[in-house]
C-alpha cells in the first residue's frame, strides 16, 4: 500500500499533484512551493529520501514501476518529464 510504504509521496500526490492541481500553481515549481509552505521541512526532507528509494528499487523498471504506483491520478508526461526527470526535479525542488 502506497500510503504506508511511500507516505509523504502519497501525501504530495493525493493533495496536491492530482486532478486539482491547478488550485496550487500552473507549473511544479509553483505546485512544490505551495507544498514547501504548507508543510514541514521533515515531509519535504521525507519526499526526497523516497524518491531515492522509489528510484534505487527501480533500476530497470522505473516507467512502468511509477505507472503502476501512481499512474491513475499523476503521469509525469503530461508535464513535460520523463519519470525519472520528474523524480530528479522533485527532488532539486524539494532540497533548495
């Protein structure tokens, strides 16, 4: 279950990276920095380190491995990423 195994990417896209997203910004620089407001320097710090993990457990399926986990409600390709740029940028985003 996502939401106990990756809790604060499961908190990220189900309130704010989801169908609604444009309540928070246009862009996902704009959609993080509403995010790094609202919540604390530890979800955000959290974020990262499962991003990292997510990547490393992924190594030769990431596409596929993301479509499964997130694909229903987010796809990085509709914002211009491929998923691994998705989840690089994240992390950039997520550690200034």
């Amino acid at each position: 279950m996502l939401s106990t195994r990756y809790p604060y990417m499961y908190q990220l896209f189900g309130a704010y990276l989801n169908e609604d997203s444009d309540i928070w910004g246009d862009t996902l620089p704009e959609i993080i920095a509403c995010y790094k407001r609202d919540c604390p320097r530890e979800n955000q710090l959290g974020i990262i380190d499962e991003a990292n993990s997510f990547i490393n457990e992924h190594p030769n399926d990431l596409d596929s491995a993301f479509k499964k986990d997130y694909g229903r409600n987010f796809s990085p390709k509709l914002w211009g990423y491929t998923t691994a740029s998705f989840l690089e940028e994240l992390k950039r985003l997520l550690s200034t």
